[in-house]
C-alpha cells in the first residue's frame, strides 16, 4: 500500500508542477501581449482622443497681442442692457392672473375680499415676504416670486400694490 501511495503522491506533485508550469506560462504570455500592445500604441492615436476631449470654443483675450484679435473686438458695438419695468397690470397679467383668478392652490381670487381681509392685515411687508420668498399656510401655498424667479423684486411689489388697488375698490 505504501507504493500506491508513492506513486499517488507523484502524480499529486507532477500535476501540480504542470499547474505551476501553466501559470507560470500564461503569465509571461500575457505580459508579452501587453508588452506589444504598449509598443503598438502611437502619438495619431492620441491625437483623435485630445481632438474630441478638447473645448468647443477658446476665449480670445485682447491682450494676446494678434492685430486681427484686437481689431474684431474693437469692431463689436457696445450694447447697453436696459431692463424693462413693468407695470403692477403687466406683472399682474404675466405671472398673478393664472392662480388668482381660479383660486389655485388656496390661493385668493381678486375679487374675493374675504380671503384677502386676514393677509392684509398681517401688513405690507408679509404681503411682499410671502410673494417674493414663498409661502406655505393652511389656506394653501404661494411659490416664491409667483413662480417667476426671473421677474425682480421690484417687479412682485408693483404687482402686489395693484392687487390692494384692485381689491379695495
């Protein structure tokens, strides 16, 4: 039995030599291919990488120093931005009418003196906070600035004013 048992444990150590040998091989197969990948590799292939990873657009600053740079800037009009002020109406009719002529979201209709009568008397200056920051009460919800953060706060206050206008009359 003790030669059987030899003899297993030679195909036990042979077979495990094998496994290593196969390792060992692969291993340096793989490096080898990695190798030649590496080698393969050229500058052209990089360059279609950094053309598609580059800025859509460069910032041409007047302190370059090129003629053409300098004489195109020069050549762009100046524009001068002039902020429209609108009406409390127009305010009223762009961004108040949709919720307060229907009573959406709780919110009180023009023309219903009741549901303003409690607001009001909270004064002018909760009145302009709720509008302009938002506001969520009981009664219902008011999205800051009527939802229309692009309008100022100027904007909301003429808005509000010829709301009480409207109201008390």
């Amino acid at each position: 039995m003790s030669i059987n048992k030899k003899k297993q444990d030679n195909k036990d150590i042979k077979l495990g030599l094998v496994l290593v040998l196969v390792i060992i091989l692969s291993t340096v197969i793989m490096l080898q291919k990695t190798a030649d990948l590496v080698k393969d590799r050229r500058a052209s292939k990089f360059e279609t990488i950094d053309s598609r990873i580059e800025p859509f657009g460069k910032v041409n600053m007047p302190s370059s120093g090129t003629v053409e740079s300098v004489a195109v800037i020069n050549s762009i009009e100046k524009s001068e931005t002039i902020a429209k002020v609108y009406t409390g109406s127009e305010i009223y009719n762009m961004a108040c009418t949709a919720c307060h002529t229907a009573g959406i979201a709780g919110s009180p209709k023009l023309t219903d003196t009741l549901n303003w009568e409690p607001r009001i008397k909270q004064g002018i200056d909760t009145l302009r906070a709720h509008a302009i920051n938002g506001y969520t009460g009981l009664a219902g919800y008011m999205p800051p600035k009527g939802g229309r953060l692009d309008l100022s706060d100027m904007d909301i206050n003429n808005a509000i004013d010829y709301m009480l206008s409207q109201i008390q009359q």
